[in-house]
C-alpha cells in the first residue's frame, strides 16, 4: 500500500484533566475529500488545531509523507504544504478581498524589504497579483476584489476564506465547517467547487456538521466521538455503521 | 499632472516656510521636522498591531550613540548618525527576543519596563554616558563648503533644511515598505494573526522586523535631535515625551500615513503658537491630556478622517 498524504498516528492532547483527543489514528490518501464528523465536542476542531500546528499535540504524531509535522509553529506545517481555513469567518476584515488573496500567495513570493525599496520585486508583485485572481476567480469573487472583506455577505466570506488557502498552493487544505450558515443553494455550488478542486490535485480534510453535504461529497470519512475514533469508511459504511448510529441517536439533536 | 504639482507646491512652502518665522520658531521647526520622523517610526511599529512605550527611549539610544561614536572617536558626524540608527535597530532587535513573548497589554507594560532600563543605564553609568547629567558639548553637524556657500549648520534654517531633506528621504522609504507586500503582511499580522500565520507568516519574524526598522528611524531622529541641540540627558527620552507621542499618533490617527504626521504638526503648533503666545506653556500635560479625551470622545477616528471625508466629499462632489 503507498504511503498516505497524511497520517495522525495516536494522537492525544490534554487540556489539564480534560482528554480531548484520545489516541487517534487515521490516513488521509492523496487526492481525496476526507470527512472528520463526530458530535458536538467529539474534539474535531481540537484535532485540526493539533495538525495545523496551533496546538502540540500532548502524545502521538502527525506525519505529512511520512514527515512528522507535529510540534512544528503553524506557519512551518503551512509551508509544507498544509493550509487550514478557521470556523467562522476569520478574515482580514478591513483589508479587500484581493488583498486578502495576496495575504495567501505570501509563501510563493516572499516579500522583501530591500527589492521592494528599489522596486526589483515588480515580477513578484506581478505574478502573486496573478494568482490571487486565480484564486477569487475559482470562488466566483473576482468581481468583488475591491470590497472590503468584512462588509462581504457571509457566503461569500467563506468563500474567500478558502481562497485565501487555495492561493497558497496546498497539497492538502484543512476545511474547519465551510458550509456553516450557508443555505442550500450555496452548499450545493460549494459542494461542486470543492470537487473541482479536488480534481485539481488538492487534497480536502473537512469538519462539517452537515449531514448531507459529507455524504454527497466525501470519499472517506472518520467518525469521532468522545476523543476517540468511532468509526471509518466510505459514506455508506458511516451511514450503517451502529456505533455511529447510536452516537449520533444518543445525541441526536447535534445532526444538522 | 496635478499631483505630482501639489508636490511640487508643498516643497516651496516647505523651504520658504523658514524665512516668514521667527529666530525661536525656526528652532522649533527643526525640534517639529525631528519629531515628524519619530511619530511616522512610531506608526511603523503599529502596524503589526503591537504598541509599544519604549519608543522614545528607542530615539535616545540612536541620540546617546551617535553622540558618544562622534565624541569618543571622532566619527565624522554625519556617519555617525547613520551608526546611531544602526545601534537603536540593534537594541531593539536584542529586547524583541524578550519583548514578543508577549503581546498587546503586556508588551506595552514590557516595552515600557525595558525602555527604563535602558534609561537607568544612562543614569547610572556615568562612563560613558555622563549620569544624570547626561552628554554635553556634543559635535554639531560640521561645516559644509560647497565653494559657492558655505553651509553652517548652527544656523536653524541650514539644519532645517537639512533635516527636512533627510526626514523627507526616510518617509519615502517607510512609505514604499508600508506600500510594498511587505506593509501587506505586516497589515495581515495587525488584523488576525492567526490566519495570517496559517498562510504561512512568520509573525514572529514580521513583528520583530517592523519593531527593528521603527526603531532605526527613531534612532535616527535622536541622533539628529542629539547634534543639533548639543546636549541631551536621561529626562529628555523619559515617559512624558513617550506620552506626547501617543498623543500626536492618538489625535492624528493611525490608520493611514499621514495621521500621526498630521497630529504632530498640528499640537506642535498649538503648543507652540497658540500656548506660548498666550503665556500657557506649563499647562502643555494638561492642555494635551484634555486634548486626547476630546479627541476620543469626538473624533475617535482621529484627524485623519476629517482629511479624508474632505478628500471624499471632493471627490463625489
């Protein structure tokens, strides 16, 4: 079997007594869309924090091609190619939507002091102008690059949250519940997108509440619940699955 | 082209501007040219969002070390200016391992116990930093013959046009890096820096290079103010000018360039003018703490947004 793209290995992380992620394992293959669901507090958003770097982890390793990335300060897991987008709508809010964009192309054109002095960086300049408008044009808001990113509507907020990741290149991006307060016409055009990027060659982890949007649109998913892995499989598994059933049914109203 | 005109008028009015003051008041337009540099500096250092109250201090190492490298060893003055940065910059980047463990209040109050440090040094090491009393008899700007002219720079004009060119020069540079993706990024870093450091920001590393040129440029006018006015001392690089800072970026605003520029010409001239004239110069803490309070109550985007709703309405209008 290849060596997986990603791969948390009994991850565990303590919050004083309080164990949030318990010896968690899973592998994300190349070229996939791979779902992380789990009840409210099952400790999802915490393992993302773990593999973005935000967190370091209290045991256990997360490895990007056999790399171990864990431990290492955000911005480094980042350069490796590991771009996460947050919960709700963190964005520059009082920067526009292209500059926004440009905060993403950072890692390909690092900018310096000195060129940009003597004016040697135009080329620079030139080519992450390009690629942020790839990005925007990809989420549909290119039309709105001038607009300051906090008077956007929420929908399109989101949007930009993933174009701010996707200018930076990843291999895999870390989707934190992009469809939340989304209604179903703009999950449903989302849900497209985000094949459209896969098919690209960028590989997805997201956490979503969404019943309906991970069925339709994982090939994976890893079920957790209290801090330990639930279950693994495709959607039809997951949906079978009695373990997931019962957590889900136990906690029924956390399904969205 | 219109603007490169309004330049053009601005620098007229800045080398006749000179000529219509008094002996005093040429004085205190160089005292004004100097601390347009140290606010602009000092807005440099805020835009990665950190505010610090070491800044003046930051002014007095670059004041203290151009002093003593042209005192001790006979540095040609205007070199020794340059060297005078070069130290502040180097200060400042040896507290930031320090300082940016911490941010927001606590780097303030950080910031501040550092800047006092370094003032309790100056005080305390009377060699070679003169004690309380400070360094005397520092080297002015040396004479300069340009065989037509010869440039005195004892003479207030002289210094201010000097001074004026200089200044003019680091704004332009502060000015390109504010504009350049290097300003971008320190911009990011101001509004989240948490998204900012998953795109792949150092912040660290930003945050310390803002801290590091702010305080070059900030050294830089104190080893302009140091060999102009020949003498400086520990108490004039103390908290209460940190205050008068705070108080020009305050009222002038911070969120474009010109805000804190715009703060500081104008309470300078209501000090100086209006106050002086009026025989009110001791009440300047109290006139400047009531000034501040109004300003946040009434204009808490500072003067800044009355230039820009003018400059908008001009525009629609």
């Amino acid at each position: 079997m290849s060596r997986p793209l990603l791969e948390v290995a009994k991850l565990t992380m303590r919050f004083g007594g309080l164990t949030a992620v318990d010896e968690l394992s899973f592998r994300v293959e190349q070229g996939a869309i791979h779902g992380l669901i789990g009840p409210n507090g099952a400790g999802k958003t915490t393992t993302f924090n773990v593999i973005s770097g935000f967190y370091k982890p209290t045991a256990g390793e997360v490895r990007l091609r056999g790399e171990v990335i864990s431990g290492l300060k955000m911005s480094q897991v980042a350069r490796r190619g590991v771009v996460r987008t947050f919960q709700h709508s963190t964005l520059f809010a009082e920067l526009t939507v292209r500059e926004n964009a440009l905060v993403g192309t950072h890692m390909a054109f690092r900018p310096r002091i000195l060129s940009a002095l003597l004016g040697s960086d135009t080329q620079d300049r030139r080519a992450a102008q390009a690629r942020a408008e790839e990005a925007l044009d990809f989420f549909g808001l290119l039309a709105l690059a001038e607009v300051m990113a906090g008077d956007l509507p929420h929908g399109h907020q989101r949007a930009l949250g993933m174009a701010v990741a996707l200018a930076a290149r990843p291999e895999i991006v870390l989707l934190d519940e992009p469809f939340t307060g989304m209604n179903p016409e703009e999950t449903r055009e989302m849900m497209e997108l985000m094949r459209k990027l896969r098919d690209s060659g960028v590989t997805i982890l997201l956490v979503e509440h969404d019943m309906h949007a991970i069925m339709g649109l994982c090939d994976r998913i890893t079920c957790m619940s209290f801090g330990k892995l639930l279950a693994e499989g495709n959607p039809q598994e997951i949906r079978n699955h009695p373990e997931v059933i019962r957590a889900y049914l136990g906690g029924a109203r956390h399904v969205a | 082209m219109p603007r490169g005109l309004a330049w053009l008028l601005l620098a007229l009015v800045l080398v006749a501007l000179p000529h219509g003051l008094s002996f005093s008041q040429q004085e205190i337009l160089v005292f004004l040219t100097i601390n347009v540099l140290l606010v602009a500096s000092y807005r440099l250092l805020t835009l990665t969002g950190e505010w610090s109250l070491g800044h003046v201090v930051i002014m007095g190492v670059g004041a203290y070390a151009s002093a003593l490298l042209s005192k001790r060893l006979g540095i040609y003055v205007p070199v020794a200016m340059l060297l005078g940065a070069g130290v502040a910059a180097l200060v400042a980047y040896i507290l930031s391992f320090p300082l940016f463990r911490m941010k927001g209040f606590y780097f303030l109050i950080g910031s501040f116990a550092a800047g006092e440090v370094i003032r309790l040094l100056w005080k305390r090491f009377r060699d070679p930093f003169g004690g309380p009393k400070g360094l005397k008899r520092i080297e002015g700007m040396p004479d300069l013959d340009l065989g037509v002219y010869a440039l005195d720079f004892f003479e207030p004009i002289t210094y201010y046009y000097f001074a004026a060119a200089v200044v003019a020069f680091c704004l332009w540079i502060m000015w390109r890096i504010e504009r350049s993706p290097v300003g971008l990024t320190f911009h990011a870093i101001h509004w989240q820096d948490k998204l900012a450091e998953a795109s792949g920001v150092n912040v660290r590393a930003y945050r310390t290079r803002a801290f590091v040129l702010a305080s070059g440029f900030a050294g830089f006018s104190g080893a302009l103010l140091a060999h102009y006015i020949g003498t400086i001392n520990p108490n004039s690089f103390d908290v209460e000018q940190m205050v008068f800072v705070l108080t020009w970026a305050i009222v002038g605003g911070t969120a474009t360039f010109y805000g804190p520029i715009l703060g500081c010409i104008v309470l300078t001239v209501l000090n100086e003018i209006v106050l002086r004239e009026m025989g009110f110069e001791q009440m300047r803490p109290l006139v400047y703490g009531l000034i501040m309070i109004l300003s946040v109550l009434f204009l808490p985007k500072g003067l800044e947004s009355v230039v820009q709703r003018v400059l908008s309405a001009r525009k629609t209008g």
